[in-house]
C-alpha cells in the first residue's frame, strides 16, 4: 500500500512538472521518457533474468558502436 501510494504522489509531481515546462511537447516527452523508465524498471522486478540480459545485449551493443567511431 505504501509503495503504490509513494508511486502515485511520483507521478502527481511528475505530470505538475510536465505542465510547468515551456513548451507541450517538452512534457509530453518527459511523461514519455518516464513511463519508458518505469516500464524497464517494471520489466526488472517482472522478469529479472530476461530484463538483465536484455540491458547487458543493449550495452554491449552501445559499447561495440563507440569503439567503431
């Protein structure tokens, strides 16, 4: 009950904030960039192994690129 409470006062704050940017497309990004986070937080505590190898395969390939430039 806490958590889910302490989420939904995150989000409150979160979609002031959106409103308060200067522009609506700067708080329609953030909300978007937000709900991203939380959903691979989310996928984290769902499935811990498929997200880890998930973020481990997205890093590697991070790394590869940079090293080619």
């Amino acid at each position: 009950m806490f958590l889910t409470l302490l989420a939904c006062t995150f989000f409150l704050f979160a979609v002031i904030a959106a409103f308060k940017m200067e522009s609506p497309l700067k708080g329609v990004l953030f909300i978007l960039a937000l709900i991203g986070v939380c959903g691979v937080l989310y996928l984290f505590i769902l499935f811990p192994g498929f997200s880890g190898l998930a973020v481990s395969i997205v890093l590697a390939a991070f790394i590869l690129r940079q090293s080619k430039k």
